[in-house]
C-alpha cells in the first residue's frame, strides 16, 4: 500500500479524449500516385540524399544547443559559487553568514523566477520533455510539443533552473530540445515565425517528422552523456514505438554528429585545444582507474556482483518509493495548484527553491564533517584527461570550517554543481562520513523528488545519478569499516549505486546501460551495470510504474503499451469498435461538409454509398448478413439523431436545401440488380451522390429495407484534407460535371501542414467530389478479428483510424486509439464477463 499503485475507481485517471492522434499511415489517393508516377531511381537517390543531410543537420544543431546551455550554465554557476564562497569565507570571520545566505537567495530565486517565467509562456517546456517526446512518437499529437518556442523556453529556463540550485539536470531537457530541432528543422518553416517559409514540400506529413523526431531524441541523448550508441538505443528502446533497419543507420549517424560537435567546441572553449575531442558529452564520468600505488585494488571482483544484486533490489525500492511519492505530489498539484491563477505556479518554484538553498546553505555549514585529504592523487598518470579530472575534483573540495589539510565533507557534495558533485563521488579518494552520506542521500532524494513536477525545465537523469553515487559509496564504506573488505574500490560502489537508483527510477535496462558505459569508458563494466539495472527494474515493476510511464498516465494520455494481455483475446473488433458512424458520400454538397465538421470532432470519415443493388440479397437471410443486423440495430436510432442534430446546426438554409436532390432521378430509374451504384454515378459525372440528410428519422413504420439499408464502404477521407477543399474552393456546381473540379497537388494538399486553417462556408449548392483525395485503400478488419489482431496491426502501422467492414464490403463500426487502450478494453471485458 505504501509503494504500489492504487485502484480506487475515485483515484483512476481515464486517458483524456481530447489527445489526437498522429496520420502515421501513409495515404495513397490521386495526388500521392501522380508524385509516384513522377518518381523514378534518380529522383528517390536525391531524396533519400536530403534525408542524411537533414540527419547531419539536426545532430549538429542538437549539439549546439547543448553547447549554448552548457555554457551558460557553467558560466552563472561560477559566477554564483565564486561570488558566496568568498563572501562565506570573509564572514565565517567575522560572523555575517546571514549576509552570505541572502546572497546566495538572491541569485537562486531570481534564476528560478525566470525559468518560471519562460514555462508560463510554453507551458509544455516544463519537466524533462521525456514523456511527451514518448508520447509524440506513439502516435499521440501532444499540443506545442515539438514548436520552436518550446526549445526556445526549454534551452533557456533549464539554464535558469540549474544555475538557481534546483536539484534538477539539463540533459533531460537535452533529449526534447533534440526532437524539437528534428521535427522543426526539416519543414523550413516556422509557426511562431511566420517570415520563415521556404518552397521546401518534402517532409510535411506526421509520417516523416516522426523519424525526424527519434533522430533529435537520439542526439539529445548523445550530445548529454557522450553516448551515440546509448542514444541510439535511448530511442528504440524508451522511444520509438516504430522501428525500421534504414531508421537505424540515420539516428546512429544523427547522434555521432551531435557528439562530436558538441565535443569539438567544448574542447576548444575550454582548453583551446580545438580538434582534441577530450569532452564527448555533458555529463562526464571520468575515467575509472586503480591507483599505481596500491597492487591488491580491482575495479571489480566475482564475489563483488553479490553485493551489486542486493544494490540492485534496494535501488529498485527506492526508485518505486521515489515514483510513488513524486506521483502523489503531482497529483497533489493537479488538484490544488494547476487550477489556480498560473502566478501560483511560479510561487511554488520559489517555495522549492528557497528550501532547497536553506538546506543546501544550513548543511554545508553545520552538518558536514572536517574530513582528511588523501595525499594519493591521479597525478601519476600521464594522460591529459586525468590530469584535468584531478585538477577538477581538487578545485571542487571545499573547506568551510575546517582547518589545514582537511574539507568539509558536505559542503563538497552540497556546494558544488551538481557534476562536481558526482566526480568527487565516482573518484575522490579521501572518504566521506557515513553519516554525511546518509543525510546527503536523504535531504537530495525528498528535495528532488518535491523539485521534479514544478513548473520549470527541469531533468532527473543527474539528479538520481547523484542521489545513487551518495548510496554507493554509503555501501562501499560501509563494507570497509564493518565487513573489513578494504580491496574495494569505492568509484565502482558509487557508479553501481547510481545505476541502481536511476534504473530503479526511470526502469530503462539495455540503453541505460550502454550510456554508462560509453560515459565511464569501460567495458568491463557492462555486466555489473547490466544485471544491477534488470534486478532494479523488476524490483521497482513489482510495486509501480516508471516516473516516466506514471506522469503519462497522470496526463490521461492514451498510450498503447508493445501488446495487449492475453486475457484480451476474448474480445472482437465487435465489442471495442464505435458503431455510430459520421460519414460522408463521394460527391457530398459544401453545406453538408461544413455541417458535418462543425458539429463533429472527428478526424476522419468513412466514404460510403447506399448500395441499393444489395438489398434484396441483403434480406435473403444470408448468413454473414444477418449476423451484422445486430450492429445495425444498436446504432441506427444514434445514427438518425445524429444526422439530425447535424441538419438543425444549418438553420440558415431552409428545409428544402438539405433535401436529397436525386432521390427523383434515383426512384424513377430502378437500378439493375448486382450492379454497383459507385459505377453508376463515376458514369453519370453530373450526378452527385445523395446528400447526408434523410427526409424524416426512423419510426415503426419503417420497413427492415429503409432502417438497415447497407452503406458500402469506399475509403477514409481525413478532416485535413475536406478543410484543405473547402479552403480553397474546390468543388462544381450541378449543371456541371465532377471533371470540371479544380485539382490539387500533393504539394497543395500538404502546403498547410501541420495547422489548418478554419472552414469557411462557399457557395452552398455546390458540390465536391472527394474521391481523388480519399485513401481507398485503408486497413481494415471484420468484426470478428480477435483484439490481440487489432491492436498489433494499429499498433505496428501507425494507424489512426481503423475500420470494420463486414463480408460484404458493409463498415459496420471504426476503431480509434481510444478503443485500444488498457483500460476501454479492461471496461469492455468487465461487460463481456456480465454478459455471459
């Protein structure tokens, strides 16, 4: 009860059906076969060549963004340490620490308030980004996730959240800024940029931004930890929900570049040694080596994994308690924070942010301990990168209090970036108190778990790594003192540690450890990385969900997991699908498609015609007919009514423009039997297809022909795409043929992409013929499909509408994401179960 979800039905968060999902099919009308038609080997070689330039692209443009918040963070957060330090220790002289804790207050709260304001102007910039790019690239459409003011407000207030001390990290964000730079920069364009439009029509569709997408997160991740590999699998793994062999080999070559363009210039800028290539990433770990001096040290050892599976299972309990805490804070703030004025937001970031730089000032000061410094050192090694490492762990040992040739244990950990922190955890060889440890574990994991939901950029990649170095290296001196194993080395303690918390935390296994491996530059690492991350996910699986997974849930996004539960397979298409249909006929009149997109808020409508050649075999008795009446039924009365609600919403027309202008023409000319009314009219071009208003709704007089008349189907025709019609006027009049309809291109259609403009009503009577623009071809299954069927076909495709048609061509029902999520289908099955 403590670390395990809940499951009151007060406590469910249902997924919200305001979450849109992403076209990821691919829509095979008229306009896309004309492109085709025009395609040949030559032109699909430049495409695919303006694809790895892209790719090229973003990994570099993803590196310099981390590059601009790399280096704006270092430089506040120098001036900030350098400017308290020396006030702290002129005032431990002459007793004005107050003064040196205002200071320290002044440049924290004004740092936050500003991350603050910048999360007010985009709120979806707040947090690590992490969930909604995994949301995105599932097929959900999260508002303003992936626009240039995002990374704007995300570089920008997660600079502002790190200097001000939040207990917070910036190669999170890293990872959404990556996808923002992938989604945006290929559509040269921009939305909050409009004097930025570019002849460029390749590349606008969800389908192609979605590989964009994994790319930027994969360099995001790369250019944070100096890992191309682990971002490469960051992707597949935490991110992408589709996957293929071609998409592999340009996110790896995305987050190469990202790497070493960040690399290069970090190198240069910091040690004007352009080209060196000494600092891959954000986060560097450092090398882990045994001193020269000391023969009987190993990194690790045989009997040392024992150890790290128990590490594995504590960190797996402190990562479910830390998911479930934060999750009941972030409730807590959904209930009584977001609904209130946005200035109770920024109000909350200053609450946290006072508290976390009194504890951090009050501990450095009070609660640390005056410890030895070790005389070894790192200095007998040759190489530069050492040399540099200890020149930093050295800079960072702080002092306060303490007398010569000692430091203050605390105010090393508490009063130094949040990297310093970590390299003097991974690689100091003096020790640091146990209790120190265990109060540092103890402030750092409550403070970051209140800190990680508020309303500012903020990662928790480094914060669990730091909090997990703390527990480490608790163990390893624990072992030391009271087990007496004084050949081990205390940098592995703490970077098992630190992947125990953060898998336990996250529950990521083969990227994550990939990342710490390219991070330490050791191999030799990688099975005690690996088996401690399974021991912490499945510990943590035991009781909760990841942090990542449990704030999707709280959004109420409607999320489709790999597969379904086997226990699904009781159902059919039948049983989840959404029987009362919104459709539309091949040549529909402009007052009929403006009635049907103002009144509904579906994205996509089937192409039907009343196939009246069938009805007499439809009431034959025939088998696979008569089992579909049943869905007939249940829907014709909703159907009516909604056709109704939709003609009353046209009150500006009188009655006898929504009457049905061929039914004459039709009742004077009986149709041949077995012949398709869908030939028939593409033969009469200057029919159109009978309007979508009956004369009257069902009543008992109704005969089983009038009430069940079957609605052949003929193909999906999306929203975006009747907008684009109506926007810009393509439709003829009666007295004319559909031939004399304008034509769009593909370039046209998708001109507009990714926001449409608003409808606008032209003149009434005119008609459009959608079936160029249609996709004739959608996937389709029977109502009798199994649900394991249906879900692994919409997931795998990247489908947003799924239709039922029954044996005879007849759709019947439409599938959408909502009607496969985990718990419409546990909904359904609870029927199911009643019913039988």
């Amino acid at each position: 009860t403590i670390l395990g979800e809940t499951h009151e039905e007060e406590d469910e968060i249902l997924p919200r059906k305001d979450y849109e999902s992403l076209d990821y099919d691919r829509c095979i009308n008229d306009p896309y076969l004309e492109v085709l038609e025009g395609m040949d080997n030559k032109k699909a070689q430049r495409y695919e060549a303006v694809k790895w330039v892209l790719v090229f692209a973003i990994g570099v443009c993803t590196g310099l963004v981390g590059l601009f918040v790399d280096f704006f963070v270092r430089l506040f957060t120098q001036l900030k340490f350098r400017l308290v330090q020396s006030s702290v220790e002129e005032c431990s002289e002459k007793g004005c620490l107050a003064l040196s804790l205002l200071e320290l207050l002044g440049f924290n709260l004004t740092f936050v308030f500003l991350a603050s304001l910048l999360v007010l102007i985009q709120p979806v910039a707040a947090g690590s980004g992490i969930p909604e790019i995994k949301c995105y690239l599932n097929g959900v459409k999260v508002p303003g996730v992936v626009r240039l003011r995002t990374v704007v407000c995300k570089a920008m207030g997660v600079l502002f959240s790190v200097a001000g001390g939040l207990f917070v990290g910036k190669e999170g964000p890293m990872i959404h800024s990556g996808a923002v730079v992938g989604a945006g920069l290929p559509q040269f364009q921009s939305i909050s940029l409009r004097k930025i439009q570019f002849n460029f029509p390749y590349f606008r569709s969800d389908r192609d931004k979605r590989d964009f997408v994994s790319a930027g997160a994969a360099a995001g991740v790369a250019a944070a930890f100096g890992a191309p590999i682990g971002g490469t699998l960051f992707s597949l793994e935490e991110g992408s929900s589709f996957w293929n062999q071609g998409l592999t080999w340009k996110v790896l070559f995305c987050s190469m570049a990202a790497t070493f363009t960040l690399n290069f210039f970090r190198s240069g800028i910091q040690f004007g040694s352009w080209g060196s290539f000494q600092l891959p990433g954000l986060l560097n770990f450092g090398e882990f080596k045994c001193s020269e001096s000391d023969k009987k040290c190993h990194l690790w050892t045989a009997v040392d994994l024992g150890f790290f599976i128990l590490m594995g299972i504590v960190g797996g309990l402190l990562g479910a308690t830390f998911s479930c805490l934060n999750k009941r804070l972030a409730r807590y703030r959904m209930q009584n924070v977001h609904p209130k004025p946005k200035l109770v937001r920024v109000l909350e970031s200053l609450l946290v942010s006072l508290t976390t730089t009194v504890v951090v000032f009050v501990a450095s000061m009070v609660l640390g301990e005056c410890r030895q410094m070790s005389s070894s050192s790192h200095s007998g090694n040759d190489t530069l990168s050492l040399q540099d490492m200890s020149e930093d762990i050295n800079s960072s040992i702080k002092t306060f209090f303490c007398p010569n040739e000692t430091y203050n244990d605390m105010a090393t950990l508490f009063f130094n970036p949040q990297e310093s922190a970590i390299l003097q955890l991974f690689h100091q060889d003096g020790t640091f108190s146990p209790v120190t440890l265990s109060l540092f574990f103890l402030l750092y994991f409550l403070l970051s778990c209140w800190t990680y939901g508020i309303s500012v950029p903020s990662g928790l990649f480094v914060p669990s790594l730091l909090c997990g170095a703390a527990f480490g290296r608790l163990v390893a001196n624990l072992l030391k003192s009271y087990i007496g194993l004084d050949h081990i080395y205390s940098g592995t303690f703490a970077l098992i540690g630190a992947a125990a918390f953060l898998g336990g935390v996250v529950r990521m296994t083969i990227s994550l450890t990939v990342i710490l491996i390219e991070s330490t530059n050791e191999i030799t690492y990688g099975l005690p990385i690996m088996i401690t991350l399974m021991v912490a996910k499945w510990t943590g699986d035991f009781f909760n969900k990841g942090i990542y997974d449990i704030h999707v849930n709280l959004r109420g996004v409607p999320l489709l997991e790999w597969e379904t539960e086997v226990e699904m397979d009781k159902l059919r298409a039948s049983d989840i699908m959404e029987p009362n249909l919104t459709y539309v006929y091949p040549h529909t009149r402009i007052q009929s498609l403006v009635s049907i997109l103002r009144t509904t808020v579906h994205h996509a409508f089937p192409v039907v015609t009343e196939n009246r050649g069938n009805e007499r075999e439809f009431m034959k008795g025939n088998q696979l007919i008569s089992n579909n009446i049943k869905f007939k039924k249940s829907s014709i009365l909703t159907r009516a009514g909604e056709q109704r609600k939709r003609s009353q919403s046209m009150k500006s027309y009188p009655s006898s423009e929504l009457r049905n202008m061929c039914d004459e023409h039709i009742a004077t000319e009986e149709p041949p039997e077995k012949e398709d009314l869908l030939q028939q009219m593409l033969e009469r071009r200057y029919t159109p297809y009978p309007n979508l208003y009956p004369d009257q709704s069902p009543s008992e007089e109704w005969t089983m022909e009038e009430r069940f008349r079957p609605l052949t189907f003929h193909g999906l025709i999306l929203r975006s795409q009747l907008v684009t019609l109506l926007d810009r006027g393509v439709c003829y009049s009666e007295s004319q043929s559909s031939a004399s309809q304008p034509r769009l291109s593909h370039a046209e259609m998708s001109e507009d992409y990714p926001r449409y403009p608003d409808i606008h009503l032209l003149t009434p009577r005119m008609i459009v013929d959608v079936t160029p623009y249609m996709n004739p071809s959608p996937f389709t299954v029977s109502p009798n499909t199994h649900v394991s069927q249906v879900f692994n076909l919409f997931r795998t495709m990247g489908l947003r509408h799924l239709p039922v048609v029954n044996a005879v061509g007849e759709i019947v029902g439409i599938i959408t994401r909502h009607n496969l999520t985990h718990e419409f289908l546990q909904a359904r099955l609870r029927q199911h179960y009643q019913t039988i």
